[in-house]
C-alpha cells in the first residue's frame, strides 16, 4: 500500500487576485504555540490587533475588530447586522463583488436599488448621489476596490448625499486596505469591511470591520435580532469587548497572523506602503506597454493593487497561465464574468508588491509570449519598468 503524500506545496509567487505572498514573519507567527482564547496573554492581544486595525482603517471607532471568516463573511455581517427585510439600500454595481453585495442584501430582505456602470469603470458618485436622494435608502453600499475589473471607486465624494438623507454609508475596502489609501472616518465611512488574504498579506480566514457609533445607534434600534447568530455584531462586540464574554472561539493562529501583520504595516507606515504599491504599478503598466500590452481600465481608475490587462488577440489565456504555473511558478488571474478570456488579473498586494515582482513577471510574461511567436523584448519591459 502506498503512503497519502505528505504535504508539500510548492512556494509560488502569488501574484493573482488574492490571497497574496505572506511575510516570513507572519508564517512564523502562525506556528506559535495556541493559547486559550480567554486567556489573558489573548486577551491583550485582541486589545492591541483592535488599536492596529483603528490605525490602518484610519479611525477611533470602537468597534473594529476582526470577524472570524474571510472576506465574503465581512460583506455578510455587514448587511445582515444593518438591513432588515423591507429596508431600502443602493448599491453601487460594476463588477462581480458589487454583484454579490447587491445578493447578499437581497437575501437579507432589502429593496436593492443597483446603480451600475459597465465592467472596468467606477460607478459616477453623481449617480449614487441622485439614486440616494432618489430612494431615501437605510444603506448606500460601494466596493471601494473592485478586484474583478481592476477599478478604484471613488468613495470620499459620496458621504455628504449619504448623511443628507440619513443613509448609512457602507465600504467594501477588501482589496485596498492596506495597499491603497482608506480613511474611514475622514471619508465619513459608517461600515467598513476587509479581509486578510490581499493587502494586509495574511493567509485568509479573517475579515477586520469597523463601525462608527451612528451606525452602531441604527444597530440598537433594530426591531428584530439580526438573523445571523454567528455574525450578530452585538454579540460579537461583547466577545471582544470589555465582558469577554464567550460566543465562538476566535481562530487563534489567525489572530497571531494578523496581528504580525498589521505590526509590519505599522513599521513601514501607511504613506510609505501606499507609495510602495504605486509605484510597482506604474513599473508593471510601463512593462507591459513596452511588451505591447494594453490595460483596458483608463489611467485614472486604474486600482495599484490589482491590474487588469487586455488578453492579446491570438493568446490562449488559459494556455498562457498555466505555463505562467508550471515554468515560472508564477499565479495571475483569469477574467470573471463577462471578462472571461478577455483579461488577466495581476495581483500587486503587500508584501507581493515589489519591483523584483514585476521584474519576475514581465521576464516570464515576455518570454512566453516571444514563444508564442509575438516580437516582444522581455530587456526591454524590464528597463521600461526600472526607469520608473
Ligand atoms: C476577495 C474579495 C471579497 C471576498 O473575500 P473572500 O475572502 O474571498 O471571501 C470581497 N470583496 C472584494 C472586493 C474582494 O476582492
């Protein structure tokens, strides 16, 4: 009889839509030893990853916090905890993740207004804006990073209009926090998710939250319990809280992963890590022109964290990739939805945001293609991107 194999995964270079390269640092913390999840030494922990999630959402919202599940969880607390059946809420729609926020508030019972605009462009905030005025809704709900197209929306302008007509305003920040600037309380942010496995470079399992005390007032007016136990931020919060008191048991690893990983992002600074994640993605769009790539999301959407790029005519996308995989242990990402075929996702998210990176991949990328018959210089992309 032969032996199951033992584990032995391969160390890729993740450079697809998530998750994305972890820190030694961060793998080192998910093999120390557990302690109890009551345990003081844990206890002091939480305090300190809350202190380090209030710094890198930039807000003094008490309740911050991570939610026990990866990012789609954060999305479900969100909307659960804050819509009832029947309450009106507009989302903001131009890809597959404000799709799913649209979904996941139907299911919650809401009357979903979705404002959209055509894949690979933000939703214009005039339009969120008059739809907010329009439909008086409990909840304006965007995707500040929307990973399926590569687009950055824009979220500061939306606040006023939201405040105005006394809706809350609710942010999807999974693919920026932490790579792109996010400033909860001086955007006016009132709901705030993320998840572990982008920028903030932690294997997934976790979804940091923030809410702000009005939306946390709209929460204790609610008529009914929320209809999640597991995700009932009241309960939640007295977990985490000063009461300690026990309603799952937080995965402990997890919990020392983000901490070394918000302790990393504390070290360099937010300034400095937004700047580091600009600047490789200026370095990849000079690269990829120089290979005669183009990116279909017009510069000033353009998302540093995740890019798309055209699939040129006559490339097997799928063909492409998987030689990506085998010969160069290189991950990027396909199209979703109706950019199947038609795009590739490049991931540049925390600590995988870095020159040698697109340096790799530009190499990899260019190489393949002048294998596949194209007139492109690898040299040449690689300088392009070094000028920057
Ligand atoms: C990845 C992602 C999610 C979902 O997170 P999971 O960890 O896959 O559940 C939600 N929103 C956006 C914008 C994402 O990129």
């Amino acid at each position: 009889m032969t032996a199951t194999p033992a584990l032995d995964p391969p160390a890729r270079v993740l450079l697809g839509p998530g998750p994305s390269p972890v820190h030694p640092r961060v793998y080192r913390a998910l093999s120390a030893p557990l302690v109890g999840h009551l345990d003081p030494e844990f206890i002091a922990l939480m305090e300190r990853t809350k202190d380090l999630l209030r710094r890198v959402f930039q807000t003094r919202n008490t309740l911050t916090l991570p939610i026990s599940g990866t990012g789609s969880a954060g999305m479900e607390a969100c909307m659960v905890n804050f819509v009832e059946p029947g309450d009106r809420v507009v989302v903001a729609v131009c890809g597959l993740f404000g799709q799913r926020l649209a979904e996941v508030a139907r299911r919650c019972g809401a009357m979903v207004t979705a404002v959209e605009a055509p894949w690979g462009e933000p939703v214009p905030p005039e339009a969120l804006a008059a739809a907010v005025m329009k439909e008086r809704p409990k909840l304006l709900a965007v995707v500040h990073a929307e990973t399926s197209t590569g687009v950055l929306q824009p979220v500061a302008p939306l606040a006023d209009a939201a405040r105005e007509c006394g809706a809350l305003l609710l942010v999807d920040t999974v693919t920026s926090l932490g790579g792109v600037e996010v400033d909860v309380d001086g955007w006016g942010i009132d709901i705030c998710y993320s998840g572990t496995q982008k920028c903030l470079s932690c294997p997934p399992g976790l979804a940091p939250i923030t809410v702000s005390d009005r939306a946390l007032a709209a929460l204790h007016q609610r008529h009914a319990p929320v209809q999640s136990w597991y995700l009932d931020l009241g309960m939640i919060e007295q977990y985490w809280g000063q009461d300690r008191v026990y309603h799952h048991t937080a995965p402990v690893s997890m919990a020392y992963a983000l901490y070394e990983a918000l302790r990393l992002i504390d070290e360099e600074g937010l300034p400095r890590r937004w700047a580091r994640h600009q600047a490789n993605h200026e370095r990849l769009v000079r690269g990829l022109e120089a290979l005669g790539l183009s990116l279909p999301v017009a510069a000033p959407w353009r998302l540093p964290s995740l890019n798309a790029v055209s699939i040129p005519d006559g490339v097997d996308d799928l063909a492409l990739r998987r030689a990506l995989l085998r010969d160069w242990n290189i991950e990027i990402g396909g199209g979703l939805g109706p950019l199947k075929g038609r795009i590739w996702r490049v991931g540049l998210m925390g600590h995988g945001a870095t020159a040698e990176n697109v340096v790799l991949l530009l190499t990899a990328l260019g190489s393949l293609l002048a294998a596949h018959g194209f007139s492109v210089r690898p040299g040449a992309a690689v300088e392009a991107a070094l000028a920057v």
